[in-house]
C-alpha cells in the first residue's frame, strides 16, 4: 500500500504543475500591442498607442508641420515627411527620439520605405516627381517624373510596383519600384488623395476627394474596374486584413465608410469625428481614425455597433497614421 504522505506529495507536485501552467498562460498569451503612430501636423507631435488597450504610449517631438509617416519593416524606425519645410525626419522608436531630419526636393508629402529598409520613395507635391533617396543620410538616388502635385503614396513590394495619387491630374501614376520609370497612368475620379492596397496587391482603392467617391483598379490590368459614390470628401482609406471590407474616412461628414468588398454595397455611415482624416485598420480588426479638427482619435471594432469604443486625445492637428509591424519595438 502507499503511504499517505506520498500520496499526498504526488497530488500536490500535480496541483502545483497545474497552478503553474495556469499563472504562466496569461503571460504567454498576452496580446502583443498593436502599435500606431500618428502624426499631428499643427503640434509638431509623433503619438504612439497601443490600439487594442486604447492608451498614449509615447509622444515624439518632430520638426514643424509633419505630414506623412512611414514605418521601416522591422518597426525600428519612422520616417516623416515636412512639406513646407522641404524636409524627411527620420524617428528611433524605441528611444522616442529624432535621429536626424535631411532636405529631399522641394515639397516632400506621401513615403514609403523600399529596399529592405536602405531606401525611401517620396512623392515631391511641388516638382511632380516620385523621389527615391537613401535612408541614412536623404542623397537621392533617382527620380521619375509623374503627374501634378502628387500627394498618397503606397508600395507592392512582392510586384516591386510604386502607386502615387496624382492630385491635380485626376490620375494614378504606377511605377516600377527598381528601374524607377512610370510604367502606366490610369484615370480616377476629382482628386485623387489616399490609396490602399487589397492584401493581395489585384486591387488598388482610390479615395477622390472632390468627386466624393472610390476608385476600385484592378492592378492586374491597370484600369479602373468600379466607381463607388463613397461619401462628402473622402480623405482616408485602409483595408482589413483579409481584404473583406475598405474603410473611408469622409471629411466633410465627419463619419466612416464601410464598403463590403464582395457585395459591392457601401453600408451607414457611423459618426467618429470633426473632420476625419487618416485611418488604419489592425490585424485584429480595429480601427483607428485621425480626427483633424478636435484633436482625437476614435479607436473601435471593425464591426463595433458603436462609432468609437475609445477617444484618445492627441496633439493638435492629427493627420495621418501607420500601424507599426508586430515585432516593432515597444517604446519604455
């Protein structure tokens, strides 16, 4: 027969290697932070939050009125446009620190990092141009010329293909990424501002500011495949990550679109600020809008029946956003 006490000693080396399972699961199964940086052009402010806990981790003071942002692969490093001042500033996030900030062009507005982080693409709203320049130190290294004040700006690198909004040409200029030559143009609807891309790079989204709609393209053909009446001066546009549904930001309005992409059909429209610009949408589905004129950023659920879950107030002026990668560094 066994002993009592062994017994007991056997229960209770099962119940502490239980207990212990159970207090390291929530460690282990902590949600990583969904990082995104958002950039206030009157303040001259980077915020960083963390979208899912709907807090401010860090602000970064930045040269005067910043524009457009993007994030390097690794999440490591910002990189922010100042178009009146001529100016890139590039951005250490885990030191919440300006590393330095170099003249490119004239008027550099959309960004977008290129070449495993070594190269950045850069739209010059006054030379009409597509730049590309070193990351380090902001030398150009090429550029090509595109259509009239050029301003949103994405990249499919698997396609090595560059899409610029070409404002005041009503256009999309598509460029090959590595010989940096435009290869087509094709037509949109008034003022073309914000593009995103569908998660597998066949379809392009346009918002037009002036026409109050969304140009769909298909990318495989470069042309323009739909025209959706969207709403009043859609200014922002993001996708979710299984490409069902674009998200439009409408200025003038001050509410967010939802266009289910396989029906076709844009449904209500939900209220989430004054003057709604920049948008993302997070891997886990949610949303988070940049409010221009009062200052906030409303953060919900993709399918949230409230219009924000969460309002953060921000620096003055927020524009635009990005959403760091997953393995981005968290600032202390």
């Amino acid at each position: 027969m066994t002993p009592a006490w062994r017994w007991r000693a056997r229960r209770w080396r099962k119940t502490l290697a239980a207990l212990l399972l159970l207090a390291a699961a929530p460690a282990e199964a902590q949600e990583a932070p969904e990082i995104v940086a958002v950039v206030s052009q009157q303040a001259g402010i980077v915020t960083l939050i963390d979208a899912g806990a709907a807090t401010i981790l860090a602000t970064v003071a930045v040269p005067r009125v910043p524009a457009a942002l993007a994030a390097s692969a690794d999440g490591k490093r910002l990189y922010v446009t100042h178009p009146d001042l001529g100016l890139v500033s590039r951005l250490d996030v885990a030191g919440r620190r300006v590393e330095t900030s170099f003249p490119v062009g004239r008027e550099p507005f959309g960004i977008a990092v290129i070449e495993d982080g070594r190269a950045l693409l850069v739209s010059d709203w006054s030379a009409d141009a597509l730049i590309r320049v070193d990351a380090v130190d902001g030398r150009e290294t090429g550029r090509v010329a595109i259509g009239r004040a050029p301003a949103g700006l994405v990249v499919d690198l698997a396609a090595g293909r560059a899409y610029v909004a070409d404002r005041e040409s009503d256009q999309i200029s598509v460029v090959d990424i590595a010989t940096l030559t435009r290869l087509a143009t094709v037509p949109t609807g008034r003022a073309p501002f914000a593009l995103a891309l569908s998660p597998d790079g066949r379809e392009l989204y346009v918002a037009n500011v002036q026409s109050n709609d969304l140009s769909i393209i298909d990318t495989v053909a470069l042309r323009e495949t739909a025209r959706l009446r969207i709403g009043l001066m859609p200014y922002g546009v993001a996708v979710t990550a299984d490409g069902a549904r674009v998200a439009v930001t409408n200025q003038q309005s001050g509410k967010l679109a939802l266009l289910d992409r396989a029906a076709g059909t844009v449904g209500t429209e939900r209220r989430v600020g004054d003057y709604p610009e920049g948008v993302v949408v997070t891997p886990k589905g949610r949303l988070v809008v940049a409010n221009w004129a009062d200052d906030s950023l409303c953060v919900a659920g993709i399918g949230a029946a409230s219009p924000c879950t969460s309002r953060l107030p921000v620096a003055a002026g927020p524009r635009n956003l990005v959403l760091l990668p997953a393995r981005a560094p968290a600032p202390p």
